[in-house]
C-alpha cells in the first residue's frame, strides 16, 4: 500500500547515504592527513606527473591546473592531466599520490586499457539515460504506464553498467601509481604507504558511488512492484 506522504523505499537508500558520507569524510581527512608530509625527494606534483608521463613517451600530454580540491583527472579527448590547486605544485605524499593515479589514466589510454575504452564508449549514453531515466520514471509512476515505468528503469541501468566499468579503472590506475612511485624511487619504501592510504580512501568514494546506483535501482524495482499492485 502506498501512503501520499510516506514512502518507505526511500530507508533503502539510508546505509548507502551514509557509506557515502563516510567515504567522502575518509577520503577528505586521509588526504589532508598525508597533505601535510612532504615527500623527501622534495619534487612537487606537477613535476612528478611530468617525469611519468615522459618516462612513458607521453611528452604530447599537457598538464594544466584546474580550480577546486581533488577535481585532478585525466582528459582522454583532449590528451590533458588535469591538477587541482590542491595538488598542483605540492611536495606532499598525497598530492604526488593523487598525480600519479591521473597519470595512471593516461598511462590506460596509451595501452588502450579495454574497461577504460568501454567507460569512454558509453559515457555519452549514459549521460542521455541518466537525465532521462527519472523523467521517465516518475511520468510512469504517476500515469500507471508500466511500460515507461520499465523504459525508466532500463535507462537507470545504463548508470550502475558506468559505476561498474569504473571500478577497475580506477583500481588499475592507483596500482599502476603505486608501481611506477615505487620503481622509480620517486617516493621511499615507506613513503608509498601514506600514498597507497590515499589512494585507497579515494577508491571508496567510487564503491559508495556504486552502492548508491545500486539502491536507487533497487528502490525503483519496489516502487514499480508497489504500482503494480
């Protein structure tokens, strides 16, 4: 039974609000935490994601700054490796960690990394489903149309399918980070630690990211059932 001002899908998606808070929280203070250790080599981020992309015969990628904290990213289209103002030009372990994974992308694109080639390929789709999938949704809900109730749901889906293809991208470019810190002596032995704890507190940032897909869609199934009946 549905009630006018009560729905009770919405407790589905409590745990994996707060898992995502956490996960913000974590990433935020294990970065600020590490942010304030310099790294011995006394080289700053920038210069860092210069040397990798170099030693990788990535001399054609540029490296720019871009405002905000922790916005860094790498842009396969326009062959760019984006630094925020929190990393660009700081001496610290995380700042060199968060450098080194976005090179870690560039490093996918040269290899044609085949989750990365995916992720690429249907970021347009997804982006239309995603800005659909609701509209649609609600219309049907409203209406009693299950067919664009399923259209909705089936467009949603498109959205878990890009959190599920992330994952391994971003795994593989912090392990691939950490490698390429550790063999070039770029950070000490036990320098890579504080580096590998960043990494790994950015990394669930994107698992809560797929937890909350996760739900959501979980939460649409029950509300279609509900509807149903």
């Amino acid at each position: 039974m549905m009630y006018p001002f009560y729905d009770p899908t919405i407790l589905l998606l409590i745990p994996a609000l707060l898992f995502s808070m956490w996960a913000q929280f974590r990433v935020k203070s294990t970065f600020s935490k590490y942010s304030e250790v310099d790294a011995r080599k006394n080289v700053s981020a920038d210069q860092v994601s210069r040397a990798l992309l170099d030693q990788f015969g990535l001399q054609g990628i540029r490296i720019e700054r871009v405002a905000g904290q922790l916005t860094d990213h790498y842009d396969p289209s326009a062959k760019v490796l984006r630094l925020s103002d929190s990393v660009a030009g700081n001496h610290s372990i995380a700042a060199i960690g968060v450098a080194a994974h976005e090179v870690g992308h560039a490093i996918q694109d040269k290899e044609d990394y085949k989750f990365m080639r995916v992720r690429n390929a249907i970021v347009p789709v997804v982006n239309i489903g995603s800005m659909m999938s609701m509209p649609l949704f609600l219309l049907g809900l409203v209406m009693g149309w299950m067919n664009m109730l399923n259209l909705g749901i089936l467009l949603f889906c498109g959205v878990l399918v890009f959190h599920l293809v992330t994952l391994p991208v971003e795994f593989d470019a912090s392990a691939r980070a950490l490698k390429v810190l550790s063999q070039t002596g770029l950070l000490a032995s036990d320098e890579i630690g504080g580096a590998r704890a960043v990494l790994n507190a950015a990394a669930l940032t994107y698992v809560a990211a797929l937890v909350m897909t996760v739900m959501q869609l979980l939460r649409l199934l029950a509300l279609r059932n509900m509807r149903r009946n």
